[in-house]
C-alpha cells in the first residue's frame, strides 16, 4: 500500500481525546481541520505539528510497526518548516506529545489476546469485545517478493476505526489453501462473536477480499463483508483458462446467503480481473437476496491497487461505513 501525504487533513476523538485536550500544541485552521481528518485514517499513521501550528500526516504506512510512518510525516514537516522542529504529537492512536513513541506504544495493546488466527493490529489500541462498535477483520493480498503480513490495511478502514470498531488482522503467508484459510477466518468469527463482538466484518483486498467472501460463503457469522479488488488465480494474462477463475467467483457468490451486507468493488484496468464479475455480482445478489452494493469501476481510480488510495478512503469511506452499519445507501456507494 502506498504511503499518502496529506498536508491539510480532518480528527481524533475516543481514546485520545482527554490526552490531546490536555496537551495539544497550538494549532491554525487548517491543522485543526487536518486533525480531524487524520481519524478518519487507517494505520500505521503519524500526525505532526509544525512551529507555526500547521499540521502532517502520513497514513498507510506498511511494516511491522509505525516506524516508516513517523519518520515520513517528521520529515515533510520540517522540510517546509526549513528546518525548524516540529512535534510528532500522535502515532497511530496513541497520544506521545513530548515523549518517544517507541517508548510509549506497546507492540501489542494490553489484553488484547488472539481469536484464533486473527491477531490484534500491531502497535493499534482496542477497546476489547465489550466496549468496542465491533470488529473489524484486515485480510491483506500478496506482493511478489515481500512480507504480505506486514503490509497495511487499505486507509479507508479509519472510517470503522473511528465509529469504535476494534482492529484484527488475518494473516497468511501463502495463497496455496483458500479454502482452508475461509474455513479458518469463518471460525475465528465464530470465536468472536462468542467473544462477546457485537458486530463484526471482513474487508480484504486482493486474495484477502477473496477469503473474506469465501468465509462468508462458508456460513462465516459476519455481519458484513468489503470486498475491494477479490482476486486469487493471478493476473489474466498468466492464466491458463480465465474461465476457471470467472467460474469459482460465481460459485462463492451463490453460496452467500442473506443476512449480511456485502460491498463488492472492482476497479477499471485491473491485470487480475478476468471481466464480467461485477455484473455476476449484480445478477447473484438479486436472485438470493443478499443485501448488497457493487461499486464497478468508479470514476477516478484505476488498478488493482486503487483501494489503497487516499482518494478513495475520502470519497467511499463514510458510504461503507453506512451501509455496513444501517444498510443506507449513499452517494457514490448507492
């Protein structure tokens, strides 16, 4: 995923609120504007303050912890502060106004334990099943030649990040066994839900929106699924018969019963799309019922990796989260 600069953002409630009452630095319009934003943000995520109260932040920083994210954000700060020192006051939901984030951030949150093989989001702070919105469960796609395990979920996942929703990871080290790892992602929801999560939903990208769908078809009690870019048999021009690939998406999505909403979105030049997906989409969630959005080729955003854009994150981030949560259906999601 992509790292995005955003030098005049919007937010940040909930956990850090009383601490940023208590010791923000002085902030003009604009950063208090960027702030705001920066909830709405997913991790790893750096906010900075310069001298003259302007603000940065770095958001959807990959790795194994928060580190690239602070490191970018204090750069571009004091590059157009020429030089002057600014003030990282928060690194992924943490406040560390005037201290080392490393020494301030534990690698895992306190009580944050396992659900089976989903793993709480390094370096991230939850509310545990009982306070939290719900759940929400990260499955990444693959990079060839690097750790998939430590890239970062899509930025548009800030959005249930700052509605309360706690934050776990599915990770996987291969694609070899899709079916197995559904059939392991179905149970963690299981777990979850006994747990005491009221809500829980699946996003994934890639592969990882492939196994979320999957999970659901294998009676996954999720209440919801976001789908951004589903893809496991490889781009098209490396495959030995595309209908093979068109022909198991049809049968994962007729396996999908009603009850959850579903998000399907797909993004115009994608190498891995083998075509007329989205309209299978279309024609299966209206013969079964499923209450369900396709968002097919939206305007502005190309490639298979177009859900990790911060443009995208602006424009559909609150619609997902609508529809998700109520069933509402907004613009541009409607």
């Amino acid at each position: 995923m992509k790292a995005v600069i955003v030098a005049a953002a919007t937010l940040l409630v909930g956990s850090i609120g009383a601490a940023w009452a208590e010791t923000r630095p002085a902030l003009n319009d604009a950063a208090a504007r960027a702030f705001s934003d920066f909830q709405n943000l997913g991790p790893h995520r750096a906010f900075a303050v310069s001298p003259d109260g302007g603000a940065f932040t770095w958001a959807g920083a990959g790795g194994p912890d928060p580190g690239g994210a602070v490191t970018s954000v204090m750069k571009r700060c004091e590059e157009k502060s020429a030089g002057k020192p600014c003030i990282l006051h928060v690194v992924n939901n943490y406040t560390v106004t005037g201290q080392h984030w490393r020494d301030t951030i534990p690698a895992r949150a306190p009580g944050a334990s396992d659900i089976g093989r989903l793993r709480p989001e390094p370096h991230w702070s939850v509310r545990g099943p009982q306070l939290a919105t719900g759940l929400i469960v990260w499955s990444h796609g693959y990079m060839s030649g690097k750790n998939s395990t430590e890239s970062a979920p899509q930025v548009w996942t800030g959005r249930f990040l700052r509605a309360g929703y706690d934050l776990y990871r599915f990770d996987r080290e291969w694609i070899s066994d899709w079916a197995s790892d559904a059939t392991t992602l179905a149970d963690a929801v299981r777990k979850a839900k006994a747990m005491g999560y009221r809500r829980v939903v699946l996003a994934g990208q890639s592969a990882g929106a492939w196994v979320s769908l999957a999970a659901l078809q294998r009676g996954a009690p999720a209440d919801g699924v976001i789908s951004v870019a589903a893809a496991h048999h490889g781009t098209v021009d490396k495959m030995r018969d595309t209908t093979r690939a068109r022909s198991e998406w049809q049968h994962v999505l007729d396996g999908i019963k009603r009850g959850p909403r579903v998000v399907v979105v797909n993004f115009a030049e994608d190498t891995y799309d083998v075509g007329g997906r989205m309209n299978d989409a279309r024609s299966i969630f209206g013969k079964t019922g499923v209450d369900a959005v396709v968002i097919d080729e939206p305007a502005g955003f190309k490639g298979h990796g177009a859900g990790a854009d911060f443009g995208f994150a602006r424009t559909f981030g609150p619609c997902l989260l609508a529809f998700v949560e109520n069933g509402a259906r907004r613009k541009p999601c409607s």
